[in-house]
C-alpha cells in the first residue's frame, strides 16, 4: 500500500508493507486538520466506514459525503424526469447508526441529518433550487417510511416530561427526538399527527414545543389549524420566537401557501422595515 501526500512544494509516498488484504482508510480522525479532503474512497469503502468507522467524525463523514453524492445523483435523475429510486444501502446505514445504543444521541441527531439545499446547490455547476428542494423531500419521506418503526421508538425513548435541564445527556436525547419527529412529520399518517400533538402538549420548554410543531406545521388539516395560532399566543412576547412562527409558515410547503404568506405580510407582529423578519434568497 502506498499513500502518497502533495502540498506547494513537496510530494511524499509512504509504503506499508505485510498487508494481507487491501485496507479502507481511516483518514484526519477526529477532524484532526481543517482541509478539503481528495480520496479515492468507492462508494462500498464509504458505506464500511459509515457502519464501522469507531471515529464519529469519520462516522458522520462518510455519511456526509455518500448523501452528498446521493442527492447529486437524484438530481439529475429529476431533471431527466427519470423515477427517483433511493439507495437501499443508504437507507440500512443510517439505521444502523440509529439503532446502535453505543453510539452518543447527539451524534445520532447530526449522522441522520441531510446536508442542506444551499449545500448541494454550491456543488452544481447550474443550482436548481426546485429540483434540490424536491429531491431533499423525496429522500426524507423516503427514510421516514423505511425507518418509520425506528424513529417512533427513537420519539417514545427519548421522551422525557422532567423540567428542562442544561447537560449533555439531556440535549442530546433532545435532539435526536426532534430529528426523528422531523422526519415522521413528513408522512401522511394519523398516527404520527397525533404522536406530534402529543409532544406538542406535553413538552415542558419552548424548543421541545417548537419542535413538535415542526413536525405539525408540515401537514395541513385540523391539528395544524389549531395548533398555530396556540403558539403563536404562547410565545407572542418573544420576538425570537414569532420570527420562528413566521419562518416556519413562510418555508412550508403545503398547497396554496403563498395566500398564507400574503396575509401573514398584513400580521400585527410583522414589520417589513425588520431586517430580521425578512430574508431574501
């Protein structure tokens, strides 16, 4: 095996001899240089990485970059008007990453997490803002529905009615329950309306209530209905919190929404000339 290390001015090859069979790199565990990384790395080395890597970031890394080119790829396929078809091995990684009981919660919550439209824009060389939106959805309703039993377990186990307390633990069952609420959000199912309206009801702090209403918001209907205008009530002296409420509506993606943003230009508590009511992409 050899690997061979270029920058400005020099180039090193380093020789490992006595491999017996061919290994699957490893490389700067624990994000231990902040640069851009080339490899040659095949997709199969990174779906070993991101089932046995022991470095999270490596971990997540490999997840990283296999949903990165995931999306690309779907991309295309959308813009050929081809069917989109999610990768049954990218669907087994991640639950194997959400069923293992070994790993730290909020590890889990950011592994699971899909890069961001803005980011696979930036990797094109014409950004289709619809298509990358649309293939984003796809494969999160995708994953709701294939890890559906999982993520309700990972809501039901994570659970928790105590008084919010600031450490590590509780932030990170924290965040893996809404990660997985956010994703059951996705479906068209009455029982994860109700599970949302649960959580809703019972959370004991603003971001676990707004977490749940995440998930409500998504789907139009009666939960939806009721539920907007309650938090809004609840946190309407807040101004970080209404500026959530607006965003949320604003982003979503249920039938006939630019009415709803139209009137929501004519709200009480929003005001044009605040740079922080208004974001222009």
């Amino acid at each position: 095996m050899s690997s061979r290390f270029r920058n400005a001015t020099k180039e090193e090859e380093f020789v490992f001899n006595d491999i017996s069979e061919r290994p699957i790199p490893s490389l700067l565990r624990g994000f231990s240089a902040p640069v851009w990384l080339h490899t040659d790395l095949s997709d199969s080395d990174l779906f070993f990485l991101l089932a046995h890597d022991s470095d999270e970031f490596n971990h997540w890394e490999a997840g990283q970059i296999l949903a990165r080119k995931l999306m690309l790829s779907l991309v295309g396929d959308f813009l050929e008007n081809k069917p989109l078809v999610l990768n049954p091995q990218f669907v087994q990684g991640l639950r194997s990453i959400l069923c293992d009981s070994s790993l730290d919660k909020e590890f889990i919550s950011k592994a699971i997490t899909l890069p961001g439209e803005g980011e696979i824009m930036d990797m094109m060389e014409v950004a289709d803002p619809d298509a990358v939106h649309a293939v984003r959805n796809f494969i999160r309703m995708e994953l709701a529905s294939a890890l559906k039993e999982e993520f309700l377990n990972t809501v039901n186990h994570n659970h928790s009615s105590e008084l919010y307390e600031f450490n590590h633990p509780r932030m990170g069952r924290h965040a893996l329950k809404n990660i997985a609420l956010a994703y059951l959000g996705s479906l068209e199912d009455p029982e994860v309306s109700e599970l949302a309206l649960n959580e809703y009801r019972l959370a004991t702090n603003i971001t676990e209530q707004f977490a749940a209403f995440v998930a409500i918001e998504q789907k139009p209907g009666e939960i939806r209905d009721q539920v907007l205008p309650g938090f809004y009530k609840k946190g309407q002296h807040d101004f970080l919190v209404v500026n959530k409420w607006f965003a949320l509506q604003a982003a979503s993606d249920i039938p006939g929404n630019a009415a709803n943003v139209n009137k929501l230009l004519e709200h009480p508590a929003f005001d044009l000339r605040n740079s922080n009511k208004v974001y222009i992409d």
